[in-house]
C-alpha cells in the first residue's frame, strides 16, 4: 500500500503504485498515474492527467501539471528518476502533452511551458523558463535565469549562460550566451564529461569557426552549403550542419 500521510490528499481515482510516498499537505488529483518508488513530498500538487515514471520525487511546493492561462485540464508526461525541485511549475499541455523524459533536474522555481518537450539527463538551474511548445534535446544545460522562448528548439548538448535568452533555434554542442543569444563556441567541457572522442571536439570546434565566423551572431550560409555538400563529414559536424540547415530553412519560411 502507498504510504499516504493523513494529511494529504489523495484523489479516489488517482492510480498510484505500491511503494509511493505522498507527503503531509500534499495533493495529487483524481486524473494522476504515480509510478513506482516516486516521492511527493509535503505541500506537492500534482493535477491534470499527470503521469510520473518511476522514482521521480516531487520536492514541497512544486505542481506538476499545473493548467495554462485561461485554460483547464490537459496532460503531463514524465519519465523516470526526475527531480522536480522547490517551487517547479510544469504546465499541461492541452493541444499536445508537455513530455519530460528521465533523468532530469528541475532546480529552484524553474518553470516548463504546457506543451513543451524535454528530453533526458538535462539540468535546469534556478528560475530557468521553457516556453510553450519549445524542445530541449538531450544533455541540455540552461543555467540560472535563462530563457528558451515558445516552439524554440535548444540543440543536445547545448549550454545556455545565465541570463541568456534563446528565442530563435540553437544548434546542438553549442555554448549560447547573452540576449539576443549569440553562440559563443562548442560546449567542450560537456562533451568531454559525456564522453566524445578529442577528435570529435575538435571536428566540431573547426566546423563552429567556419560556420559563425568567430562572430556567432548569425550562421554563415556559404560555410553552411560547402559542409552541407560535403561527402566525409564527421558524424557531429553533420548533425550540427543538419540542424542549422533546418533552423535556417524554417526561418525562411517565416519570412516568406
């Protein structure tokens, strides 16, 4: 059986597995599914048709599946060993499910947009905002105060600096500072922690200077269709060349 303090408030058709705890001023509404060894924890709210996979915790005064604007219901999907701390507000998505997958840290009133789709072993530092609708590829680090703005896409890997804010598509391996955003180099110490090859990191550092010209402001679109052509690209220049060319074609759709 759960263990369910008697001072909270577990709705009757809220599915919840064996061994969840659920924390004193705790709410978990009547639509919500809690996998096993997950932790809400006192003064948690979990609303909406929340999903939680297994041994997520859920710190006091966080709400997962909180409704958007002038809104109500919608749906929330987290997968495993998640934490979502102090203060988090994850919003539902109603046209689409806000997706977070597993492995994530959710730090100090962060706050993930209703429709939004995170990917896996990201951390959000303190007071980090995801807009509506916007993508967070995986091994993303946003620091404190940071921004991606709605139906953005932040590329894996990427690092955006405190302060940042992203309101157009990042490219992935990126380090991303400053507002507007500018790319300001490969995110070397990440891809070093996660395990690229020395010459993988230099591939890609070789394919930044070409692409941003040392300026990082805006891609350069020569650069870009010479290694778009090429035949022998490393494997991470030509996922990085990928998704600039997709940024740039979409951004001239818009413009059209």
């Amino acid at each position: 059986m759960p263990n369910i303090s008697p001072k909270a408030i577990v709705e009757r058709t809220a599915e919840l597995a064996d061994d969840v705890v659920v924390g004193p001023f705790a709410y978990v509404g009547p639509e919500a599914r809690i996998g096993p060894g997950c932790v809400i924890e006192n003064n948690a709210t979990v609303l909406a048709r929340t999903s939680l996979g297994a041994r997520t915790r859920v710190f006091p005064m966080a709400v997962v599946g909180a409704a958007p604007a002038g809104g109500t219901g919608g749906e929330c999907v987290l997968g495993e060993a998640n934490a979502v701390r102090e203060h988090v507000t994850i919003f539902a998505g109603a046209d689409r499910p806000t997706r977070i997958g597993s492995h994530n840290l959710l730090m100090i009133a962060s706050q993930i947009g209703a429709g939004a789709e995170v990917g896996d072993h990201g951390i959000f530092d303190n007071c980090t905002q995801v807009g509506a609708g916007a993508t967070i590829e995986d091994y993303v680090r946003m620091s404190g105060f940071a921004s991606a703005g709605d139906g953005v896409r932040v590329g894996a890997y990427a690092f955006v600096a405190s302060y940042a804010g992203v309101e157009a598509d990042a490219p992935p391996f990126a380090m991303l500072q400053g507002y507007p955003v500018r790319v300001r180099g490969v995110n070397s110490r990440n891809l070093k922690a996660c395990g690229f090859e020395q010459q993988d990191i230099h591939a890609l550092k070789s394919a930044f200077r070409e692409l941003f010209n040392g300026r990082g402001s805006q891609v350069n679109r020569d650069a870009l269709d010479r290694l778009s052509a090429a035949g022998d690209l490393n494997p991470c220049v030509r996922k990085l060349v990928e998704a600039l060319r997709a940024a740039v074609e979409a951004g001239d759709a818009d413009d059209d």
